[in-house]
C-alpha cells in the first residue's frame, strides 16, 4: 500500500470513519492537533538522537507505583552499551510569547531587545546599544516607532471604568481605543503582531508541571533533578522541527525555590532573513549540538538501571 492508503487504513481501523470526517474533526480539535504535534517531536527527537548513534528508551507514562522522582522525562538515553543511562525531557517553546510580552508596542520590543543585546548578531556590543536597536526597528518595522500604543480590550474596559484625575498618554490611547469591540482590537493586535514577527520572534519556554502529594515539587515547575537534559522544539517559530538542548543544572533557578526551573526562559531570537532564510542567535545555555550537551553531564547523576520503566509499546502501528 501506498503512504495514503496506510493512513486511509488507519484512520478506518482506528476511529471507525473516513478520512474526511478525521481531518475534519482534527481542524477543529486545537488540543487533538497539540497532542499529535507532541507525538510528532517526540518521534523526530528519538529517531534524532538514534541518527547520530544513542540508544534510545521511551519512559513510561503509567508508572507501576510512585514514579522515580528522577525519571519525570519522555526518554531514557546512553551513548553506548558501556555508558551510564540519563533521563531526556522534551518540550515545546511558548506559543503566544511575543503577545504575553506585548512585543507589538514599540517600547516593549526596544526593552527585549535591549535586555538581551548581548546575543544579537547585527548588534555591535563596542557601540551604544539603544541607536542601533531604534535603527534597526525603523528599518525592519517600518511606523512601529509612532504607531499608537495598543492595549488588550479587557485592559481598555478595566481602566476607563477607573479613569485616572490626571491626563497621560495612557487615558489618551485607551479613549482612542474605547469605541472599538473586542474583535476590533483583537484584530489590531493580531496585525501588529504579524508585521513584527515578520521580522523577530522570540523563543521562549514553557515549562509547568503539576505540583501533587506523589512528586517532591513545592511550585508548578519541574525540579532540576527530575532529569539529566532537556530538548525544546522550536518548530513553531522556525520553518521545521529544530531541537535546542540544554542541562537543566545550567538553568537559572526559581526565586521561589532553587531546586526548582523557572517557567520561561528566554531562549534567544528567530530573524527572518531577506533571502528567506531564518538567523538563530541563542543564550549560551542552550545547544544546537547534542553531543555538545552531552559532554556536560555528570556520571554521578546517571539513573540506576534497576530503576528504569520503559515503554516498549510500538511507536509506530503498521497496518
């Protein structure tokens, strides 16, 4: 059978109904299309990790007993059979981070932009940083410098119901926003953000995780130590599934807690290049190379090979 008819079969078997009414249901399902985006970077990732030679296990989901409070992860990974076992968890970047940082203003951009120009590859760390930010916005974001300050429509309502006594530039752009509707701003914004992440676009994690009486979390993060590494998939802001790794020790702690990650941590910036092409610059946590990565773990925190639960389902169900 060919590759549609495969897929044909599968979806017949599977969800007893034709291809139309999968692909259908599929579209309108944002959290179905999530979860097989999931499936799908996990798969990439092990088939990556096996191209430059690691034996690869997937860890399983329904642990018999308490879960090891070390193996909260996807896979497990050794470099060869005389090598230690370690744990690898796999991730995703924020969807809507350049909107939660409200990066379609102008002074919000600037300050991003500002706070990590040490890693920007057109910024020349020799000369003053902010003329060379504001020229590059003004030549990359054309009228994004004096372009009204925009506000979310909950933001606008929250504030005209309290009106300041005093006149600022804030009141001013939200009474030239309240007349609009929530679809109004909600497009505004939209459009905005498309013309600057046409030109920039952030990547940021995500990292949350459940906090229950069965794991040893004090805050809705992972620990440092539930793993050895983790891999980020940058698919949704790069133009194909591209894994970023780093080792969770040479992350920033939580304030809260310093066992604890962060939930974000900006991991550097996608530039869209005039001939098409996409410029990664990255913090110097984060790794293009995993062997490189691999070379900073400790011996001493490998898994103890009594301890491992592998998943030997099949990945992949041929029919």
């Amino acid at each position: 059978m060919n590759i549609f008819q495969r897929i044909e079969a599968f979806v017949t078997k599977t969800f007893k109904t034709t291809l139309e009414v999968f692909l259908e249901a599929l579209k309108l399902s944002p959290n179905a299309q999530g979860y097989v985006s999931g499936s799908i970077t996990e798969l990439l990732l092990k088939k990556k990790l096996e191209e430059l030679g690691y034996e690869v296990k997937r860890i399983r989901e329904k642990w018999e007993g308490k879960k090891h409070p070390r193996h909260h992860g996807d896979f497990y990974f050794r470099k060869n059979t005389q090598s230690p076992w370690y744990v690898l968890e796999s991730k995703g970047v924020k969807s809507n981070t350049e909107d939660w940082n409200k990066l379609y203003n102008y002074p919000r951009l600037m300050k991003m932009l500002f706070d990590y120009h040490e890693i920007i590859h057109w910024i020349n760390q020799n000369e003053k940083i902010e003329p060379q930010i504001e020229k590059w916005i003004n030549e990359n974001l054309p009228g994004l410098k004096d372009a009204p300050i925009l506000y979310s429509y909950e933001e606008i309502q929250g504030y005209l119901k309290n009106l300041p006594k005093r006149q600022t530039d804030k009141l001013f752009a939200m009474k030239l926003l309240a007349s609009k509707s929530r679809e109004e701003i909600d497009k505004m914004i939209d459009d905005r953000l498309a013309f600057v992440m046409s030109k920039v676009m952030v990547l940021d994690t995500h990292f949350v995780s459940g906090t229950s009486n069965t794991n040893d979390r004090t805050q809705a993060t992972p620990r440092k130590d539930e793993f050895n590494l983790i891999s980020v998939d940058i698919v949704l802001r790069y133009n194909e599934h591209k894994f970023l790794f780093a080792n969770p020790k040479h992350l920033e702690s939580s304030g809260k807690d310093p066992n604890h990650l962060q939930q974000n941590y900006i991991m550097g910036f996608v530039f869209p290049q005039a001939d098409g092409s996409l410029k990664l610059d990255l913090t110097d946590e984060w790794y293009e190379d995993f062997n490189e990565v691999y070379e900073t773990l400790d011996p001493n925190d490998a898994v103890n090979e009594e301890d491992m639960q592998i998943d030997n389902r099949n990945i992949i169900i041929d029919n």
